[in-house]
C-alpha cells in the first residue's frame, strides 16, 4: 500500500485531496515522493508564511522544545507573554487569548460577544462569510450549504449582505450584541469588502452599542501587505481573531482584545489545555519578528506584480484580494486550471470559482514569476 492508498483507507473521508504526496519542502519550493518539483503559490492555505522549511524559524522552535515544549495555562511561561505583549504592541489591542486554530480563536470571540452582551446574544455575520467548522462558528458562518447535515445549529445568529450597510441595518435589533466579519472574505472567493462599507459598519456598531468583531485568521499577519488587514480600513475591532500564518505552520489561534472588551472573560470563563503553549509561541515570536516593514511592502509589491502580469489577460475576467491573497475569476474552470498547473509543478488554488493565490509572504521574485507563467499557459 502507498501513502495515498493507505489514507484513503484510515483517514476519515472529509477530504478531496490533489493526487500528490509531498515528502519535503525549502522555501516556496516543494518536492513529491517521485521527486517532482513544484513551485508553491498556496503555501498550506495561508500558513507557510516564511515558506517550508524555514532554518531560522526551525531554530528557534528546536531551542524552545529543548526548554519547555508545554507546561499547561497554570503557569507562566516567557514565550506566551511575549508574543502577548508583541501582538498588543503591534496593533494597539490590549490582552489577547491563546488557542489552536481559526475556529477556536473565533468561538472566543463569540463568547465573549456573548458575555458582554448580558443578555443580547445575536451576532450578525455576513452572506457568503467562513468562520470556521465547529457548530457554533459553523453557524457564523453564512453559507447556508454547509449548514443542512448538522441540525440542530445554535440559535443567536443573522446573515446580512456584505458591502451593504441598509441590509445589516434591517437586520440589527435589540437581541444583536455584536456584527463579525472578513474584511477580505476568504473561502467564499476572495470579496473584498469596501473601506467606506467597513467604516459605516464600525460608525453603527460604536452608535448602537455593538461590538466589531474582525476575523483576521486568514488575512492576518501580512497576508494582506499589512500585519492585520483592518490597519488599512481605518479601523479598530473590540475583537479580532487570527489563526493561520500567525505561527506559520504550528498551530496557533489568537483573540485579540482590545481596552473595551479585554476585561470580559474572567478565571474560569475560558481555557485551552494546548493554546499558547511555548513552542507554538516562540514559532509565532520569530514570525513576527521577520514580518518587518521591508517584508509587509514586498508584500504589497509582489501582490501588483501579479495584478500586473494578469489583469489584461483574456483569459481573466477579474482579480480580487489584497496584498497575497488574491483571487483570479478565469474564463476556464479554475478547478481545471489548478489541476493543470500542479501537472506542471506549480500548486495553487481555487476559492469556489476562482483561482486562487496565497503564496509565502518571502517567496522569492523569481519563483512567483515562474510560478505565474505556468498559470497564464493555462489562463
Ligand atoms: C481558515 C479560516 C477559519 C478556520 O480556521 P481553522 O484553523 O481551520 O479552524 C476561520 N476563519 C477564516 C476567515 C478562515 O480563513
């Protein structure tokens, strides 16, 4: 039996997988179990912020887990409350929450919505929205397709159109204790969201008492040429979330909470056994600490770099996103585009019927440009 054989036998089947078994990886670059070669414009969805196989990153990861790999939240440990104290430096928020993925750090911050609502628990999230797979971001997430196996859903939440402030005011009402959104809604096919749409939203939740909650998990941590994507909108979430690329590679969730809500969970309301343990933070210590401004412009840079190279092409209608996430709608089928492309080596993706790019943050100009000119043969 071969490894893709023996995962289709004992791993659970919630899974379509490309037909490629990765061995190992250096930089934007990754390599399979016949030693084909690919360029990576995906980089794990989001999360290979510094590419594979990173030696810095590695290395300070390998001194952490000769130290202390976990302890448990009972103690203190240094690397917890520095990437703590750096997130909250870096962003102007004020405490921040540890967990392991994007859906934890997002129930965090429906709890505490919820918590300090006192009593007012809807929270309106926006149409075509992905918050993630448990039951409660499950059903923050506004995609009704997903919704119909897992019935009963919890109560408590609305859907209003994205970049449409008349329709989330119809649907605020005195139960309503927060609004929650992507700024760049990410699996539903890189939308943008407006910067004035954004503001308005922000403007009606200061005026009615509601909270801004800002899900960060995929557009955080310079994804979008920013460190989190709402410092280029103007404004200032009670809460934001992030996930993803924050470790780039370990698991690691983050709720952000800024001076209006980061006194609300108190001992007892919350916990992680794993969130924030020591070597998942200084993983996350060390991102932080190469996502400079030199890398947040290349960034921005690279990102009009691919705009430049594909916005006139015949085959694009048009290109979405921000920064590195980037979704191109094609005139072909973008599921063919992306099969063909991993034919010859390049490995990207598609966000519904688009293609769709998320390459490392420090990918190299050549790869990205050799990357692209695989995808514009097949354009
Ligand atoms: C990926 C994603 C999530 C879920 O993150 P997991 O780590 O898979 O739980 C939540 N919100 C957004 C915007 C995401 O892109």
């Amino acid at each position: 039996m071969n490894t893709q054989q023996r995962s289709e036998q004992y791993v659970a089947t919630t899974y379509a997988r490309f037909p490629v078994t990765f061995t190992h990886g250096k930089g934007s670059l990754l390599w399979d179990d016949t030693g084909k070669e690919y360029i990576d414009l995906g980089s794990g969805i989001a999360v290979n912020t510094l590419g594979h196989a990173d030696e810095a990153w590695a290395a300070a990861i390998h001194a952490q887990l000769l130290q202390v790999a976990h302890t448990s939240n009972l103690y203190y440990t240094a690397p917890q409350a520095e990437l703590a104290q750096t997130l909250c430096t870096r962003t102007g928020m004020s405490r921040v929450f540890f967990s392991n993925s994007g859906a934890e750090a997002n129930e965090c911050m429906i709890k505490t919505a919820r918590k300090r609502g006192a009593g007012r628990s809807t929270i309106v999230t926006l149409e075509g929205s992905f918050h993630g797979r448990t039951i409660a971001t499950l059903t923050a997430t506004g995609q009704p397709a997903m919704h119909g196996d897992f019935a009963p859903l919890p109560a408590g939440f609305k859907y209003a159109k994205p970049n449409d402030i008349a329709d989330l005011q119809a649907k605020l009402d005195d139960s309503c204790c927060a609004v929650m959104m992507e700024l760049v809604q990410g699996e539903s096919g890189v939308l943008n969201l407006n910067k004035d749409y954004v503001q308005a939203v922000a403007q009606l939740c200061k005026e009615n008492n509601l909270l801004l909650l800002v899900d960060e998990v995929q557009t955080g941590n310079g994804r979008c040429g920013s460190l989190f994507a709402w410092q280029q909108f103007g404004v200032s979430p009670d809460i934001a979330s992030t996930a993803k690329g924050l470790a780039a590679g370990l698991p690691l969730g983050a709720t952000m909470f800024a001076a209006s809500t980061c006194n609300v969970l108190g001992h007892g309301s919350h916990g992680s056994t794993f969130g924030g343990n020591p070597a998942c933070c200084a993983a996350a210590l060390h991102v932080l600490n190469r996502l400079d401004d030199a890398l947040l412009a290349d960034v921005q840079a690279k990102g009009e770099a691919i705009r430049t190279a594909l916005q006139d092409h015949p085959g694009v209608k048009s290109i979405s996103g921000m920064g590195l996430m980037l979704g191109i709608e094609t005139v072909r089928p973008a599921k063919d585009i992306a099969a063909d492309c991993l034919a010859q080596g390049v490995a990207l993706l598609t966000a519904k019927d688009k293609v769709r790019l998320l390459p490392a943050l420090n990918i190299p100009m050549q790869q990205l440009q050799q990357g692209i000119d695989v995808l514009v043969k097949f354009l």
